[in-house]
C-alpha cells in the first residue's frame, strides 16, 4: 500500500509543480518533493518486485504497510511545508532589501 501511495504522491506533486510551473511561480519546494517521493516510489517499486521474487505478493496491502505510507505521505509534505517557508520568507526578504 505504501507503494501506491508514494505512486500517488509523486503524480500530486508533479502536477503541482508543472502548473506553478506554467503560472511562473517559485517551484523549488516543489520540484524538490516531487523528487523526494519519485525516489521513495522508485525504492518501494524496487521492494515489491524483490518481495515478488521471493514468493510474496506484489503488493502489500497489509494495515502495517497503509501506516507506513500514510507516515510516508506525512512526512513528505511536512519537508514541503518547511520548504516552501524558507522559500516565502527568502522571497520577501529579498523583496525588502530591494525596496
């Protein structure tokens, strides 16, 4: 489950950034999350297909692995949080060093 939802994630994130991206607004917090969770689900894919291998199912859809990806998701959006402040207040320092 942590799978799909890192899969999930990084499609949210991804669109988000080539819209702002479009719009002409500051992407960095965006791009950088949206890379954090394309390599979480490039890791967890990696996981699935090894747990395949040895047997198991593809897909874990256990109340275990839907904890660790909704901590997963969590914790992802918290660093955008933290991200995209830094972000701001750079943006309005720099607009009041300019004025």
């Amino acid at each position: 489950m942590c799978e799909l939802m890192t899969i999930s994630a990084a499609i949210a994130f991804t669109v988000a950034f080539f819209a702002a991206k479009r719009r002409g607004a500051p992407t960095g917090a965006l791009f950088t999350t949206m890379l954090m969770f394309w390599g979480a689900a490039l890791m967890w894919a990696v996981d699935c297909v090894a747990n395949a291998m040895d047997g198991e199912g593809l897909i874990d859809l256990s109340r275990e692995d839907t904890v660790l990806g909704a901590i997963i998701v969590a914790a992802g959006v918290a660093v955008f949080a933290v991200l995209f402040a830094v972000e701001r207040c750079r943006c309005r320092r720099a607009q009041k060093l300019a004025t």
